[in-house]
C-alpha cells in the first residue's frame, strides 16, 4: 500500500489550549479522506501542519516522504490547498485568478484543463467577472479549481462546502470523486455529518482528539446497540416522556424524529412503549433502524465523555 | 521571472480596479501642495488692520497709506476713541492697531521725537510678532527717507537660500517627505497584511513560490507612484510657487528614490509585525506619520528643541532626508555636501530590510 | 391567546433598484410554531427577515408581525422580537452575569425585573456557580444556550435565529434544538432562516426560498414525499433543477 500522508503522535497547542491533542492518522493514495468534526475540533490546525503551514509541537507528519518541517519546500511543490474562508483575490477576474495560480507552478490553464473540466465549464461563462462578485458556490468552485491547476499529488480542502447551496455541494463532491481517476489523493474537512458518508475513510474529531477512524462502513457496521426512530405529534413531549422513563437512556431529536439508544441485548423497548401509550400524547410509532455517521458520532461522543466522568 | 511577472501585473490590477485609492493617490500631491502653497501659510499678506489717528495730520496719513500700500495690511477699521480699541479685538477681524499720539507731526518736528502705539493681537504669537515687525520697519524706513536722518547704525541682512522668505521653499521638500512616507510605509503595509488577512497568504506560502519574489513584486508599483507624485510636486512647486532647484536634478531624484525604497523596507517591517489592516493602519498613522511631521524639521525646527528631543530625532528617517532634499533643492549641494545623511538613509534600508526578512514567516505561526 | 397568527405576510416585495430581492411571498406562522426559512445565500431570506423585524421598509405588500404592523408599528415589533445570530451577539470579554445584564438593561427593564429574570435564568441554565467566568473560557454550546437566552430575557413573543446551530457537534446541537422545543411548547414562535438543510429538518414547517420567491411551502416530511426525496438537501436540489429547466 502506497503511504501518502502519515500523522504520527502529533500534538498542537496555542498559549494553553490543546487545538490537537496527539492524533495519529495515515492515508492511502488515491483515497479521500474526511476529516469529520465541528468548529474548533483541530480539523483546520492538523491540516495547516499537513500544509506546512504550521508547527507541530511534537510528534511526526510525512507528506509523500518529506518531512513538514524540514523538507517543507519539497512538500509545497507537491500539494494544493485550499484554506477555509475563500481566498482568492476578490477583485481579480474568474480567469486572471486562474492564470496566476497556474503560473505561480510554471504552468498554464491548458496543461491541466482536463482536470477541472467539470467545475470550471460552469464558470468560463463568467470568466470575466471579478471574483467577488460570485455567489458563494461559484467561488468554492473556482478556489477548487485554482488549488488543482497544477496537478498535485494531495489534494488538502480546508472546508470547502461550508456555507454552500446544495447543489454547488453536489458538483463539488462529484469533481472530487472523479479525482481518484487522475489518482490525487484529497484531505477534506468537513463539518457536515452528511458528507462524511461520501468519504473513502473518515476520522471524527472532537475536542482535538480522533474519536474514531475508519471507513464509514466499518464505522456504522460496528454499531452494537439498538437505534430506534421515535415518530410522533409532538417531540418535545415525546421527549420529555422518554426521560421519565429512564433518567439514563440516550434520546435525542433526529430532524424530525427522535433517535433512542438502546443497549444490544436490552429488550425493554416494549416496557418503554408500553409506558409511552400511558402518558397521553397521542400516537408514538418506534422503528428500529439503521444508524447513520452521525449517530455513530453521538455515542462515540456519549462513551468518551462517561470516560472522562 | 515569468512569475515575478504575473505578480507585478497582479498588483496593477489591485492598484487599478480600486480607484478610490488610486485616486486619492496620484492627485494628492496636487491637493497637498495647493493646500500648502496657498491656503496654509506664514507669509503677511493682507492682514486686516485698525488705525486709530489721534493727530490726523499730513504726515500720519501719509505713512498710513505707506503702510496700506506696502500690500501686507488692509485698512479694515477706522477707529475714534480709546473704548472702541478693545471692542475691535473682541470682534477678531482686526490682528492689529497702529495708535497715532495727537499731535504727532509738530511734536515730530519740534521735539524730533513722536509716538506711535502698536497694539497687536497676540493670541498667535508668530503672526503677531511677524506683523510688528513689518509695521515697525515700514514706519522707520518711511521717517529715514522723508526727514532724510541717518541713524548711527545700519543692519544689513540677507536671507540667503530663501531671499523672499518664501513658505514654498520649506514646503515642497516637506510635502515630498511626508508623500513618500505615506505612499511608501503606510500602503506597502496595507496591501501585505491584507494578503494575510483574506487569506489569500495561505494560498501563496503553500505554493513552491520563493516569499521574496511576492513582495518585492509588491514594492514596484507603489514605488512607480511614489515616483509620479514626486514628479508632479517638483513640476508644480517649480511653476507655481516658483522654487528653483539649484542642485542637481539627478542627485535629488537619487536621493528620493533612496528614500522612497527606504519607506518601501518600514512599510514592508509594518507589515510583518501586523496581524490586520487596521493594526498596520494605526502603526503607520501614530508610529510613522506623526514623528514624521513633527519632528523630521518640516514644520517645527529640530534646533529649537530639547536636547532630549533632538537625539530622538536621530531616528527619523524623514529628519536626515529633509536635509538631503532642502540642501540639494534649495542650496545647491552636491553629494559631498551630504553624504553623512545619504549614509544615514542607506543605514536605515540595511536596517529594515534586514528586520523585514528576519522576522518574515514562511509559515503561519 | 391574543391572536393564533404570530406572523402574516401578504404579497411581500422588496425591490432595490432594478433587482427584485423578494418578490411577492406570502405566508403564515402559528403561534408556538417552529418555522423554517431557507435558501441558499442571495436568495432573499436576509432581506425578508429584516423587513419582518422591522429593519427595512418593503416595496410593497403588508405583513403583521405579532399582531403589529410592519409599516407604522415597527417599534413595538422591536419590542416583541428576540433575535439571535450564528455569529453570537454576546460580549467574550464579559463574564456571564454581565452579558445578561447588559442585554436585559437594553431592554429598558426594571432594576428588580433584571435581577429576577437574571436569577432565573441562571437558574434554568445551571451556570449560577459560574456566573462570573469570562464568556470567553465557555464551551460553544453553553455560549450557544446563553445567547439564545439573552435574545428572549424581554419574554418576546418571536424569536428569529440566524443559523443557529451550524458547525456545531451534534450533542451540542441536539440540547440547542430540545431548549427551542421547550420554548416553542410554551408558546413562543420560533423562526429559523438558514441554508444548513440538515437543520431545516427540525422545523415544525418550512419555506424554501429561491430568487426571492417561496419556492415551496410545508412540513418537511410533506415536503419530503411531494419531491420524492430521501433529505431537504434532496429537496432543495430537485427544486433547483426545476427552476434551471
């Protein structure tokens, strides 16, 4: 297997909080790997250091065999990156940004068109609009596409769909899948649950440490416990019923449900409903089903903070 | 060198699609110089007077029209009686009185001596003092040739350099100090730290691009403009205010370009040690133009300081580089003249660039 | 109940310049419901809140915000509205008492009123042991809880969220969303303009804007089976092909 990044030990930490906590991570080529968290989790500092773009405090990163550190020069050659907030110079035309960031690798727009292809045919209409004056999606394209004009061997995406429309969050997923084709490897933040299922392998960060990290198969396939989904007319009473119940069951809303965590081997889910029936809130419906990530990621959560008390 | 290309015409295109700034930049040695040249200035001209004539004889009115005449004073108020002095200055139009004792010819004549009172408004006392001074002269000269006495001595004095005492003689230079430190310090760091602040430095540091080449790449334009508004001022200074530039031409465009690549290396030093814009707006605002103006000779003369005062002035740029400019502009000095202060400005970009480059990071933190 | 509408709007147009930002929508909101106002960025989902807290005049059209309208009454509708950002309005260099206290003085409220509701407050939100810590050493969520409940100290009768909850764990998230339910369940209407899908689907009701005009209107699990889609994010998409064609 074909190592392009491995994390070893790494810890970060600004005055005194710990922004990453001693992760240890590796990537394959040709993968895409989500880095799955919300704000201030240490997605955004692990993948400046990935950048070289910052120090580590200890441990080891490798990026294609160069050190972060030491061989930082050797690194830039070899990636692209695109930082979270957008970047690009807002009072530059779609094309004059791509044309700099072309030749700032010594090549030109033609060389790689093939790779950018996709997103950028929605673009060339607007060519010579200034950057600023795209709508939000517009400009996470053309960030995408001035991070990749020179073909780089890793792809690092600092939350590219935050704050994007649905439908540019679609075309930007489908660029990247098609990536793979070209083999660059991508790193993506993201702090969308949803997007996580997109992912080769994913890790989920919270409070600068790895909850857990796998492919998001593995991750939802070693889910033990007993999900169900709990419909009824009213959540918020629903809710409060369940506490009742049970002062220590795991019940959360879930969009427009609640989601209620059982024990693998409990069956008192006929006891609960029974219960529920009793307390005059109309009609409760519970389906057991399968977890997504982000169930996944609440019990990881639940587990780790039970640990701490 | 293809890509130091493509940098510099990047930041044309910065330069060039903010047209305020653009604006504001290429006219303001005009606006600064006419500001100067005509509205701020030290020079009497016209300044509104009172006389009061207790004798209204032949003689009085007649250096009275002398005075009128000479184009420094305008007769703005006649005045009758000793109350109506304090309401006059009370009003504030009037900067000051020329009281003619009664009797003032035959007292002139018989006695050979008479009086005159001036009574000057001294809430400044530069003008008040300048004013005085010219009366007192136009009235003394005015008595030497009508009664043809010769006093026992005579002062002889030449203002060399600067034989009319003209502001604009202190002024160009003065304005081409404080334009090269705006253009130069203050937009140099501005245009850096906003790479930082929009991000768009991330993008840059993690290419393969040498950090050196994005900079100096940015120093180019702003030196071009910096090079237009001195053009400008010298064209304007020398046909409108009429300085003329006794030394050499091409050692004072040296000596700005010194200076102007010496404001480039403390815009760039700014710039490294600010995290936003604002912080390097205020640097340049409080830490740059306001020493600048007060203490680099322009309008407050160093020698007058105190000895405290005057050291600290050693570390102004702006201070060695008016005397560069005022001795070549105006005194015709050639390099060997000031060649200490030339040295001093060349210290200050090894300074600089030196700090610059010591404390730029190829990284974020 | 004083009236069962806490927001009706009729034929609301906002137009600046040649650009029609919203161009007649129409809608209303029950009182004690949790409404959901989406789109993606430059839809008209700014321009139209603003007009309804009373920040904007409109073109054209009328709308009744608790009971008042938005053309004369604008005060008294800045009086009966909370508002929280995503961007949290709370100071992070005050202590958490003094934040309350400064929101709660904005208002106009009596010395003893504040110190009441304050004391209430901290009650509810279990922070009176730590009243005096900076806002700045608080987890995200409990800044989330406080801001929110900074918005509704005047006990409004709307509160309007401005992407509440985006970019937060989903632990985090869910006692957010259970604290609007509770809200919601006394009484108070909740409306919740974001372009996070996810978060649309804990709305009672949702409007999906597109180029300043509601493109569709309903329950997201009627919204969910009249598009045939699996999540709003599927929802919004479909719409977006169906305008483009």
């Amino acid at each position: 297997m074909n190592t392009v990044v491995e994390v070893e030990n790494i810890t970060k930490t600004y005055n005194t909080t710990c922004a990453v906590d001693n992760i240890n991570l590796s990537v394959i080529k040709g993968e895409i790997f989500g880095l799955v968290g919300p704000d201030g989790s240490g997605k955004t500092t692990l993948i400046r250091m990935i950048a070289s773009l910052i120090k580590q405090n200890s441990g080891k990163i490798k990026v294609l065999g160069f050190d972060n550190v030491k061989d930082y020069k050797s690194i830039r050659k070899v990636i692209g990156y695109m930082p979270g907030k957008f970047s690009l110079y807002q009072d530059l035309t779609v094309e004059e940004n791509l044309t700099l960031f072309a030749t700032i690798y010594d090549s030109d727009i033609r060389t790689n068109y093939h790779l950018i292809e996709d997103i950028y045919s929605h673009l060339e209409p607007f060519k010579d609009r200034q950057a600023g004056k795209l709508s939000g999606g517009m400009k996470q394209k053309l960030a995408l596409s001035c991070s990749l004009i020179h073909k780089p061997e890793l792809l690092l995406l600092d939350e590219p769909t935050t704050g994007v429309d649905p439908v540019s969050r679609r075309d930007l997923w489908k660029m990247l899948k098609k990536l793979i084709n070209f083999g660059i490897t991508t790193i993506v933040s993201t702090p969308y649950m949803d997007e996580a299922a997109l992912c080769d392998r994913i890790a989920l960060f919270q409070n600068g440490r790895i909850l857990e990290s796998n492919s998001p198969n593995e991750i939802i396939g070693k889910y033990e416990n007993l999900l169900y989904k709990v419909k009824s007319y009213n959540n918020y009473l629903t809710l409060q019923a369940l506490r009742r119940f049970s002062n220590d069951s795991l019940v959360y809303p879930f969009g427009e449900s609640l989601h209620l965590v059982l024990e693998k081997n409990d069956s008192g889910i006929d006891l609960i409903q029974e219960y529920i029936k009793k307390q005059n809130i109309g009609l409760v419906s519970f389906e057991l089903i399968q977890p997504t990530i982000e169930d996944a990621f609440i019990l990881l959560m639940q587990t780790k903070n039970s640990e701490i008390l | 060198m293809k890509k130091f290309r493509v940098f510099v015409w990047k930041e044309f295109i910065h330069i060039w699609r903010d047209k305020r700034t653009l604006t504001i930049l290429l006219s303001m040695p005009a606006i600064l110089i006419i500001l100067f040249g005509f509205a701020i200035t030290n020079e009497i001209n016209d300044a509104p007077i009172g006389i009061y004539d207790k004798s209204k004889d032949e003689l009085t009115s007649k250096i009275t029209s002398n005075i009128i005449n000479s184009g420094y004073f305008k007769l703005e108020e006649i005045i009758k009686s000793d109350d109506e002095i304090i309401d006059v200055f009370k009003k504030g139009r009037i900067k000051m009185i020329i009281i003619y004792e009664s009797d003032f010819e035959s007292n002139l004549t018989k006695f050979n001596t008479a009086n005159i009172q001036i009574i000057s408004d001294a809430t400044d006392p530069n003008v008040a003092n300048t004013l005085v001074n010219y009366a007192k002269s136009l009235v003394n000269n005015f008595i030497m040739i009508e009664y043809n006495i010769s006093p026992n001595f005579k002062i002889d004095v030449k203002m060399r350099y600067n034989t009319e005492m003209k502001g604009s003689f202190l002024f160009v230079p003065g304005l081409i100090t404080i334009l090269m430190m705006l253009i130069g310090a203050m937009m140099t760091a501005l245009s850096l730290t906003r790479e930082h602040e929009f991000g768009s430095m991330e993008y840059l540091l993690t290419s393969p691009l040498n950090s050196y080449m994005i900079i100096f790449a940015k120093l180019i334009p702003y030196l071009l403009i910096a090079l237009f508004d001195i053009i400008v001022i010298l064209i304007l200074g020398t046909v409108v205010f009429g300085v003329i530039i006794q030394g050499s031409l091409l050692l004072l465009m040296f000596e700005c370009l010194l200076f102007i690549i010496m404001s480039l290396s403390l815009g760039l030093l700014i710039s490294t040690v600010s995290k936003s814009q604002q912080v390097a707006l205020m640097i340049s605002l409080m830490g740059l133009m306001l020493p600048t103006i007060l203490l680099s000779d322009f309008i407050f003369p160093v020698s007058n300081m105190p000895q405290w005062l005057q050291f600290i002035t050693n570390f102004i740029p702006a201070r060695w580089f008016n005397t560069i400019i005022k001795s070549v502009m105006l005194k015709g000095a050639g390099i060997g003249n000031i060649i200490n202060e030339t040295l001093y400005i060349c210290g200050f970009i090894v300074l600089f660039l030196g700090l610059s480059i010591f404390n730029f990071k190829e990284r974020l933190d | 109940m004083k009236h069962v509408k806490s927001i009706t709007v009729e034929n609301l147009t906002k137009i600046f310049g040649n650009f029609t930002a919203v161009d007649n929508i129409s809608f209303d909101v029950e009182q004690g419901e949790i409404f959901g106002f989406l789109g993606a960025n430059g839809a008209g989902k700014t321009t139209a809140m603003k007009m309804l807290c009373g920040l904007l005049m409109p073109t054209s059209g009328t709308a009744r915000i608790a009971g008042f309208d938005i053309y004369k009454e604008s005060e008294k509708i800045k009086r009966n509205i909370g508002y929280m950002s995503q961007r949290f309005s709370l100071y992070e260099d005050l202590s958490i008492i003094e934040n309350i206290d400064f929101y709660a003085g904005i208002y106009g409220l009596e010395k003893k009123e504040i110190r009441n509701r304050t004391n209430e407050m901290l009650e509810k939100l279990n922070m009176k042991s730590i009243k005096n810590e900076m806002l700045s050493s608080l987890p995200l969520g409990w800044k989330q809880k406080l801001a929110f409940s900074t918005a509704i100290i005047h006990k409004p009768e709307i509160v309007f969220l401005d992407e509440p909850t985006g970019g937060v764990d989903p632990i985090t998230r869910r006692g957010f969303w259970e604290l609007i339910y509770e809200y919601a369940y006394s009484g108070m209407t909740i409306f919740v303009t974001t372009h996070y899908m996810d978060e649309a689907e804990y709305c009672n009701r949702i409007s999906m804007m597109t180029e300043g005009r509601i493109a569709a209107l309903g329950t997201p699990a009627k919204l969910k089976s009249d598009y045939n889609a699996i999540d709003m994010n599927e929802v919004f998409i479909k719409i977006a092909e169906v305008k483009r064609k």
